[in-house]
C-alpha cells in the first residue's frame, strides 16, 4: 500500500469518528440540518470557509494564477471584501431573525417573515437551489476525480466515484454537525496547504526574485495585477468581473445557514474576525502558488493540476499524502455542505411545508439522508462526463445562488418596504439573468461576470415590485409579531 493512500485511510477513519459522534444530532430535522443551532463560532466561522471555497480554490483559482499571475489578486480582493460585508451586514440580523421565527432554512425564513401560506417562495428558492446544487456538485466531484487521479495514479471515472462515496458516507450518518466540525479539520488542513506550498514552491525556484525573474521572461503582465487593464475595455470588465466574484458571499443558502447555526449571537465578531484573516490567507495563498507553479512547470497542459503536480515534485511521500488530503478537504467541505442543503430543500421545504407531511421529526430526517445519497448519485453520473474548466463552472453556479438570494436577502433585511412580490421577482430574475447571461450575452460583453447583471437585476426587481404591488410589508410584520405576542 502506497503512502499517499495510507495517509487517505487514517483520515477517513477521522471523519468516521466524528459522523458517529454526530449521529446524535440527526434524529430531529433541526439536528439534522442545523446541528440543532448549538454551534460555537470558531467552528462557524471555520464552516464558513471551507464551505466557501471548495475545490474552486486549491484546483481552480491556483489554476488561475498559473494562467493569468497578479492579475488573479483582484480574486483575492473581491473574496476578502465580499465576506467581511457578509458577516458585517448579514449575520446578525439573519440570525435574530431565523431565531424569532424558528426557522431551520433560509426559505423558512422568507416564509415566515412575508407570511407565505401558499409557499411562492418556498417553492421558487427550492427549484433554484436543486438546480444549482446538481451543477455545484457535479464540478466539484469532478475536482475530487482530477485530485485523486493526479495524486495515486486512479483512473478518472473510479477517482470520482471513491471521492463521491467518502463525502456521502459521512454526511449521511452525521448530518450537518459532523459537516460543520469536519470543515473544522478541512478548512485547518487547506490553511495549512496554502501557506506550506506556495513558501516550499518559492524556495524550489530560488526566491521570490528568481520566481519573479522567471515569470517576467514568459510574460511581463503575469507579474502586474493592473496588467489586466492594457487591454482597454475587455480588461477593465474582467477586472471587475474578478472582484465580483466575492458578491455571492452576500446570499449563497449554504453559507446563510451557518449565520443560522451558531450558538451565541455576541460570538459574531469573533467569528467574522477570524474568517476574514483565514479566507485572505487562503486566497492569497492559492494564487501565490499558482505563479510559483509557472516559473517551476511551466508547460502544464492543464494548469488546474499545479497544486498536485507541485505536491507530488516537491514533497516526500508522507506530505504528497497529506496535501492530496488537503485537496479532498477543499473538495469535501463543499459537497457535504451542498447535499445538505439539497437535502434541507427536498425534506423540509417540500414535503413538510409544500406538500404537509404529517410524519414525525425521526422519519422525516431519515428521508434526508436517502435525500442526500440520491444528489450525489445524481452528481456522479453528470461528473462522469468530465467538466473541463472547474473554475469557470463552480463559478456558474455560485453566481446563480448569489444573484437569486443575495439582492432579496439584504433588501429583507434593510428595506422595510419590501414584501412578498418584490422578493418573488427578484429571485426569479437575479437567477434567471445570471443563467441567461451566461448562455446568451456573456460571449458579447468581453466575458462580464454573470453575477453582475444577475446581482443588479435581482436588486432592482425586488425594490420596484414591492413598491409597485400590494403585499406584506416590513411594517405589516412587525406589527404581527407584536399582537402575536401579546395573546
């Protein structure tokens, strides 16, 4: 047995260890899905990042530094920007308001606080997040099949299925508390990796100067963040597009409910402080190794594959093992975040709230979990097909989950005129622009970022709607809660 795959096997054991601990927590729907909101806020803000970043980042944006150099930093600034303002303008409110309402997913929120008997938003959030989530977990079973392959010689097609069956198993015995303290371990690893690598990848190649040196003589822009900008129009809107990509932190289901799950809401500076600090040293870090991958390798015929190629040249057999790890936690910390939230969408939006299902707690967290196995097989079948560009389609769905709840979410929580129609219109057209952009217009508007137009769309719709039609206003709400609480 190869090194690499004894180190996989001590760690799977781990993640055994903590589903079994979790396992408590699943027999009710609010364990199940939100670890019964007794989460503390290092490991919410931990859960936060790891879920956030994804193979996207040790595969996808170390990629891009390779491609592209400095001009990947503007990712860096986006990321950073986009989360601080998350957890500064969001978590808070959501959380009192999830709380008030004794929600246990974002669409319980929207239903409780516009009071949607006929479940309009119940219904729309669930076919958008079912969609997205099918194509977010196809990219990222894709990423853990070109890990493993690269990493112990697997072919593709078994690569992602041993990868697919890992993050179900676990999932599947301990829900999301055993979800959110893996990405504890997962997150911990990826820090580790992003700083590791790029600083031993740098030493290969004699410095910093010498890396620098190297990358000028391939192509001076590699080492210009505003090189981008030389090309007139097309560089600017790509530069904005890259910054842009920080929005969806603004509204994306599976990382709203982390804001949902933890325990103290005083905890949630600390939380937010530490996830700033930790998703620019990711960031950074991804695209640093990227540029230093170049100057060591730079004739790659797939340059999402620097990370790999850099961990099996460079380290001893022990460490290729623990950086493929750390690749996998990227990958895992995402999909298991991703069919829960399916699963959460499935369960508990449909057929208890939707349809009325009048089955107990116990049984209906048990359909979650056959929830959960259905995605990933769903997963596997489209990932067997092989997406060729990771970045570029995790990125499509991001966008799409950002552009249809992130303008409604902050419009619910900041404008008191907003009601049901306006939050109905603004995520059916935030969605529905970032996906037609992308197949109809992104071609003509020199690649600008989906999430731009689907983002502004949304925000737009779910202003004007709510002024222009009747419905449950902010006012209209409070004023319930206050009678409600009177009787």
């Amino acid at each position: 047995m190869s090194t690499p795959v004894l180190v996989l096997l001590v760690y799977l054991l781990f993640l055994a260890i903590v589903a079994i601990w979790s396992r408590r927590e699943t027999r009710t729907l609010s364990g199940f899905f939100l670890a019964g909101k007794k989460l503390p806020y290092w490991v919410v803000a931990l859960s936060t990042n790891a879920t956030g970043e994804s193979g996207w980042l040790l595969l996808g944006l170390t990629g891009m530094g390779y491609a592209v150099g400095a001009q990947a930093y503007w990712v860096v600034v986006g990321e950073v920007a986009g989360i601080a303002l998350s957890w500064t303008l969001i978590s808070r409110k959501l959380k009192r308001l999830s709380d008030a309402t004794d929600s246990i997913t974002l669409p319980d929120v929207f239903a409780a606080r516009f009071d949607d008997r006929r479940h309009i938003l119940r219904s729309i959030a669930v076919v958008i997040i079912l969609s997205m989530v099918c194509a977010y977990v196809t990219a990222q079973m894709v990423a853990s099949g070109k890990a493993l392959g690269a990493f112990i010689g697997l072919d593709y097609p078994t690569a992602v299925i041993v990868g697919a069956v890992i993050i179900i198993a676990y999932t599947f015995v301990g829900g999301y508390k055993a979800v959110a303290y893996t990405d504890v371990l997962q997150g911990g690893l990826m820090l580790l990796g992003l700083v590791t690598v790029p600083l031993v990848a740098i030493h290969a190649g004699g410095g910093w100067h010498a890396i620098s040196s190297n990358l000028q003589a391939q192509d001076p822009a590699l080492l210009s963040m505003w090189g981008i900008t030389g090309s007139g129009t097309a560089g600017w809107i790509a530069l904005f597009s890259f910054m842009a990509i920080g929005l969806p932190f603004l509204g994306v289901p599976q990382l709203m409910v982390r804001y949902m799950s933890i325990d103290d809401e005083g905890e949630l500076k600390k939380a937010r402080l530490m996830s700033v600090i930790v998703i620019l040293l990711f960031d950074a870090g991804a695209v640093t190794l990227g540029m230093a991958g170049r100057a060591l390798f730079p004739a790659l015929d797939d340059a999402e594959t620097i990370f790999p190629v850099l961990a099996t040249e460079l380290f001893s057999p022990v460490l290729t093992g623990v950086l493929m790890i750390v690749v996998l936690a990227a990958i895992m910390s995402t999909v298991d975040s991703l069919l829960i939230l399916a699963s959460s969408a499935v369960v508990r939006d449909t057929m208890q709230k939707i349809l009325g299902s009048k089955r107990s707690d116990g049984e209906l967290a048990g359909y979650g979990k056959v929830v959960t196995i259905l995605v990933g097989v769903i997963a596997i079948a489209f990932a067997l097909e092989e997406v060729k560009f990771i970045f570029w389609f995790i990125l499509f769905a991001w966008s799409g989950l950002g552009a249809a709840f992130g303008p409604v979410i902050l419009c619910m929580l900041y404008d008191r005129k907003v009601n049901l129609a306006g939050v109905a219109a603004g995520m059916v057209g935030g969605f529905l622009t970032s996906v037609l952009w992308v197949l109809l217009f992104k071609s003509q508007t020199y690649d600008l970022y989906e999430m731009i137009p689907g983002f502004l769309v949304g925000l737009a719709l779910t202003t004007i709607v709510s002024r222009l039609l009747p419905g449950v206003s902010d006012n209209d709400y409070w004023q319930r809660r206050m009678q409600d609480e009177r009787h």
